[in-house]
C-alpha cells in the first residue's frame, strides 16, 4: 500500500540495479542524472500489468497517438489558470456544451457545469448541490437542517460512501435481493422521508455493468411528491453508461429528457475514451446549483465562474477529450462502443457455454458484465479462476457482492475501445484450458487470500 513505507532498517535480501540506484526513501544528495534515471524507472514500470491484457478496469488504456501529443503538449497549462490560458478555457466550455447537448439538456434552459478530476469529484460536486438546495428548503420551512440523508443502492461506488463520511450525509444504502443487483423504484421510494437530500441512481453498476431503471425510479418520485408532498431531486451517476448510452441505447431515457434528473456526471477517462483525470458533472439549469457553491476567478478581466475541489491541474485531458470529440464526432463513438458491446457480448455468450460459469449478466447494457460458478462446483472458487488468469497476464477480478447478496462471488470483464474479437478469443483460450484444469481436480484447493481481500471497483 502507498501509505505505509518498509522499515528502511530492513533491506530486502535481494537488490536489483535500480533499487541500488533509484532513491525508495529520502531525496539523495546527487540525482542519477536523466538517462539512468529514465531507465531505472522505467525499468521497474515492466513490472506493472499491462493495461492492455486489464480486464478489470473502466479506464481508457488506450488512445490514438494523436492524442498522447497533444495530452504532452498541454500537461503544462494549468486548468485554473483561465486569464492565461483563454483557449483552453474556451474548450473545457465547449466540451461542457457538447455533453450537456449529448445528455438532452433542455434548450433555452441554462444547463450548466464542469470538468473534474474523474467522476468522484464530479459526484461530490453533485451531492453537494443536493446538500445545500435541501438545507434551504427546510429552512425555508422552519425544519432542523442536522439529519441529512441520500438514498441509492447498496452496489454505488465508494464515491458515494466517500461523500457521506465527509459531508455528513447518513448514507441510506438499498441491498441487494434475490437476482436484484440494483436499485429499484419501490426500494429507493421507500427509503426517502423529507430528509432525503436527493436519490442517486446509477447508470451503469460497476459490479454487473447493469442499468438502474433511472424513469421508472423517477416516476416513483413523482409519485411520492404528489401523496406527500415530499420533492426528491434524482441525480444520474452515468461514470460508464453516459458515454454508451447516448450512442447504442439512443431510444433509453436515463437522462435530462426526465424532469426530475438535475444533475449527471460522467468519467471522461472511462468510455469517454481519454486517459485518466477527467470527469465532467453538468446541472440542467442554474436552479440546479446553487450560487453559493460557485466561486468567482478572474478571467481577462472579467469572471470566470468556478465550481471544483482542487485547483490546479493540467489542462492535458480535457484537450484530450476534446480532440476524441473532434476526431470521432457522434458516428466514431457509436461506432466504438457498438464495437465493444458486441465483444463484450459475444464473450458472454461464449463463456456461458464453457460449462461451469453462470452469467449475472451479458454485457448487454454496459460493455460489462460478471459471472459465477455454479452452485455444484465446489472444488475451486471464482478467485481461484482470477488467480490462473492472472498467471496469463489477464487481469479478471473475482469479488463478492455487497449486502443482502454478499454470498455471491463472481469474476467481472470490462470490455473497453483496444479489446478486439481476437482478443477475445485469446482470452476464451486461455479461459477454457484454466478451467478444464480446475474442473479435472479431484480435491478442493485450500482457500486462496484472495478471498478475503476487499476489492475496490
Ligand atoms: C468509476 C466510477 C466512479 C468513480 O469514478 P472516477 O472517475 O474513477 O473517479 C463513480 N461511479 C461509478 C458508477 C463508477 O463506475
């Protein structure tokens, strides 16, 4: 882990060059000089996965090398820097205006909004806004502004989980039941009293790819409006779906086509298609976030409205995610995440029929989904299946699922732009032959660690 350092009194047995030379601990007097130095750590990045053979992340490993120069080019404007650095400020808008257009935000309405460092930041922006517009509606009604909560379901990020602790939100987390691996209208309806400070809803579960049924979850709310009078705003967690949906689910209505969604973010660097550090959080109207969260910067002049975290950071991936849009325009995305879509389902497909593997689901919503062993299998686990992969080079994760369905193992595949059907089949291969073995055991294998390890999504 990052946070602890070994004992520096405690010297691993066996030194290789660049432990010699790179410093682990303190700043060395002399510096290597830049040609060792650039091989010594790049040296010791081979021992990374390769991002290619990465099953299990969201995150772009992938970008045309037109891209890569620009992101070079720009990695020394400062994002907050808007005076100096106008154009880059010029694009962050346009990509704002592009997405919130992608999302359906209504015209003549002043949609508004951001870039960010990646959806968690974007979320906290989100959930903030909710935070603050509930406290001026109960004090508007002379009601105690101390018991905050936000309902979603049990399967959100730890984003999610994160906001809460610091914010001082009870988070009100939905289980799982039975086959259901997501929230629902009834549950989420049920779980909000005049305390709920908005219902999250996701679309795109990081544990099985899924879509949560954002209209019917909205039309529930509406419905709890008029019997209470109660207003739930419903925020749209789309880090995955709101760069598929728009392009192969055209007809689904997730977005701001719903009254009642007042605010989405998306991961630029997920199928946003840009390397890691962007995010974007976009409100349907000025309403949506108050004017009190808003920060003035200077910007040539004039004011330039700012709504973030952090504050300095490069201006790289948001050019990044501008030249994506420019170069592949609305047809290359579609036809990109159609490319992953059919990939992502055809393994589905291929690995239902291995034998022991059950589908949670097909890859179908999502470019995503998970599996698990059938209930008869009892001589290796899921983790096991992980394990031999990743002798392979394949990074698959294997890890429970949350509350009420935490006896539920399962291995996930994320199919992202750079995984072709030949890759597929390369991974089939390996899958088959790894489970033939595992299937030809005649003892189960003891516990791996693995097991018990938690899994970040
Ligand atoms: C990845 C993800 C997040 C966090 O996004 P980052 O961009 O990694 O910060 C939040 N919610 C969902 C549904 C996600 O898939």
């Amino acid at each position: 882990m990052a946070l602890t350092s070994r004992d520096p009194h405690t010297k691993p047995p066996h030194r290789s060059l660049e432990r010699d030379l790179a410093p682990t601990h303190r700043l060395e007097e002399k510096g290597l000089g830049g040609e060792l130095a650039y091989e010594a750590i790049s040296n010791e990045l081979l021992l990374d996965g390769s991002a290619r053979l990465n099953l299990a992340t969201f995150v772009t490993t992938w970008m045309p090398s037109h891209a890569a120069t620009l992101m070079a080019q720009t990695a020394d404007k400062n994002m907050i820097d808007k005076d100096e650095y106008p154009q880059t400020a010029a694009i962050e808008a346009r990509c704002v205006k592009i997405i919130a257009n992608l999302w359906h935000a209504p015209e003549g309405e002043s949609s508004t909004g951001c870039s960010t460092t990646g959806s968690s930041e974007a979320v906290m922006l989100g959930a903030l806004a909710l935070k603050w517009r509930w406290r001026e509606r109960m004090r508007a009604a002379g009601k105690p502004t101390d018991k905050p909560n936000l309902v979603t379901g049990a399967n959100v990020q730890v984003c999610w989980e994160k906001f809460c602790r610091y914010w001082d939100v009870e988070p009100r987390l939905v289980p799982m039941e039975g086959k259901r691996y997501h929230l629902n209208a009834e549950e989420a309806v049920k779980h909000c009293d005049e305390n709920t400070i908005g219902v999250a809803a996701v679309l795109g579960s990081t544990f099985d790819g899924s879509y949560e049924p954002v209209k019917k979850i909205a039309a529930a709310l509406d419905a709890f409006q008029a019997s209470s009078g109660i207003d739930v705003p419903l925020h749209v967690d789309a880090a995955s779906g709101g760069f598929v949906a728009p392009f192969i689910q055209p007809t689904l209505e997730w977005d701001f086509r719903i009254p009642r969604v007042q605010s989405i973010n998306a991961s630029g660097h997920k199928y946003g298609l840009v390397y890691p550090g962007v995010g974007w959080a976009i409100w349907r109207n000025a309403e949506a976030l108050p004017k009190e969260l808003i920060f003035d910067v200077n910007y040539l002049g004039g004011h330039m409205p700012t709504f973030a975290l952090n504050f300095s950071r490069p201006g790289s991936e948001v050019i990044a995610q501008y030249y994506m849009f420019t170069s592949l325009g609305h047809e290359g995305y579609r036809e990109i995440q159609q490319r992953s879509s059919e990939v992502a389902q055809y393994l589905a497909t291929e690995i239902a029929k291995i034998g022991p593997y059950e589908l949670i689901s097909d890859g179908s919503e999502l470019p995503v989904f998970a599996f698990t062993l059938r209930p008869e299998i009892v001589n290796y686990t899921v983790f096991d299946v992980s394990a031999r992969l990743r002798g392979r080079g394949w990074q698959v994760p294997a890890y429970y699922f949350p509350k009420n369905r935490d006896d539920l193992a399962v291995l996930r595949i994320v199919v992202r732009f750079g995984m072709n059907f030949e890759m597929a089949d390369m991974f089939l291969d390996d899958l088959r032959e790894h489970t033939q073995r595992l299937q030809d055991l005649s003892a189960p294998l003891p516990p791996t660690h693995a097991q018990d390890s938690g899994f970040a999504h």
